[in-house]
C-alpha cells in the first residue's frame, strides 16, 4: 500500500524527468537525476549499474509491462522501491570508496 513517501518519491521522479510519459521510472532518467552535478567517472558507472539492477529488480516485482499504465499506487509503492535499492547500491559504492 502506497504512502505518501513513496508518492513524494514518484513526483520528485517526475519534476525531474526521470519517468516516461506512463508513468514508469526511466533508466536514463534516474541515472541524470542521481549523478547530476558530479563530475567522477567511477561515480557515474556505480550509478549506472545500480540503476539497471534496481530497475530490473522492480520491475520483475511488479511485472512492468512499459506500454500500459501502472495501477492506483504502483507507481507510488515502485518509486519508494526504486529510491531504496539504489540507496543500498550506491551507499555500498560510497563506503568503499569514501571511508570516514
């Protein structure tokens, strides 16, 4: 059951262009959205494989079919899905590069 969270996380998502016009979080998008504004290479290829995992976890969990729109609060529920994979995935990059 979808959250406000999670459809806060959908309509950030959308401001930023990183869903396409169904609804659907883009890899090209997220990518942008997620690597904006930093300039390290080995940065933007951890975000890139995070995204296509994360991407693809989600949508095998929810059967994503990218020509139909998703159902009341799946856009919402896989949104907070996204965020949180690509947290863990990105966060593991973060600690093995930037120790404190």
């Amino acid at each position: 059951m979808s959250n406000r969270i999670d459809c806060l996380l959908h309509c950030v998502y959308a401001k930023n262009n990183a869903i396409d016009k169904m609804g659907w979080p883009t890899l090209d998008g997220l990518v942008d959205f997620y690597s904006e504004g930093v300039n390290e290479h080995g940065f933007f290829m951890a975000t890139l494989r995070s995204v296509n995992l994360c991407l693809r976890a989600v949508t095998n969990k929810y059967h994503v079919d990218r020509h139909k729109l998703p159902e009341k609060g799946e856009s919402c529920d896989l949104a907070f899905d996204v965020f949180d994979c690509i947290s863990d995935q990105i966060t593991g990059y973060c600690m093995d590069h930037y120790k404190p």
